[in-house]
C-alpha cells in the first residue's frame, strides 16, 4: 500500500472546500494505522484554515454511532460536539435540497453507492465543496478522479 504524502495533501487541500468523509474523520477519532498521521494533519490543516470543509450529518451520525453501540455515550456526544463546531467546517442540513441532489450530477455514478454515501456525497454538493476526502473503495468507483482525493496513491 503506498500513501499520500502530508505535503501533497496540504497542497491538494489548499484553499479548498471539501467534503470530509465519515472513514477519514474514523482514522483520527480511532488511531487507525497507517492512516491515523494523515488524518491528523488534514484536521491540524483545516483548523489553521488552509482550507474549509463540510461534514455530512450522515457521517456525523456515521462516528457517534460505534461509541454509543459500545457503551460509551460520554465519548460519542464529545465527539459529535468535536465536528459540529470544528473550525473552518460546518455541518449542513440533510433537506429536501440534499435528497433532490442525489442522482443529479453525471460526475457520479449513484447506482453505485449505498444510500448513506449518496446522502454523504448530495451534501457535499448542495453546499459547493470543489471536491471530496475519502477513502471508500466504493466512492473511487462512483465519483469522477478529478472530484476525489485519496489517502493511497495509485501503484
């Protein structure tokens, strides 16, 4: 597995607005390796406001849901307030707008997502994000390449 240096992905997230999704916000929140370091320095970037993101409320649900299944409320409702008031981030609404937006945009082929991602990626889009952070196997196969940044490089 080859994976994405810090500094290109500083470079590639740099004055952008992107949608984070729920698997990168899990590396951080659960140490996962190798991928725990680069998400940590994607959250250190956008707190700095190198650049803006957009949070699912999807994915929200996505992160509190495996604390709360474990037992650990306490840790699940810090980290929901953790990402609804991150800085240079915002959580939208899951409306009508959002819903209407899934399978509207030819850059993305919807038949192949679960329903979650679509609600995660129709965010991203009602809300003018320039592209989307995940490392879904799924997302690589639905969304267009230019629309989608990576934790693994290609090779």
């Amino acid at each position: 597995m080859n994976l994405r240096s810090a500094s290109w992905l500083e470079k590639k997230l740099s004055g952008k607005r992107v949608l984070i999704d729920s698997n990168i916000i899990i590396y951080l929140t659960d140490e996962v390796p190798p991928y725990a370091d680069l998400a940590r320095g994607v959250f250190r970037s956008l707190e700095a406001g190198r650049f803006s993101a957009v949070f699912s409320l999807v994915s929200v649900a996505e992160i509190i849901c495996g604390p709360l299944r474990k037992g650990y409320d306490a840790a699940a409702f810090r980290a929901r307030d953790y990402l609804l008031n991150f800085p240079n981030a915002e959580c939208p609404p899951v409306d009508e707008s959002v819903i209407t937006a899934v399978g509207s945009d030819p850059r993305v082929k919807w038949e192949r997502l679960r329903a979650a991602d679509a609600l995660i990626i129709a965010t991203g889009l009602v809300n003018g994000v320039d592209g989307f952070l995940s490392n879904d196997l799924r997302w690589r196969g639905a969304v267009i390449e230019e629309l989608l940044l990576t934790f693994d490089a290609p090779g």
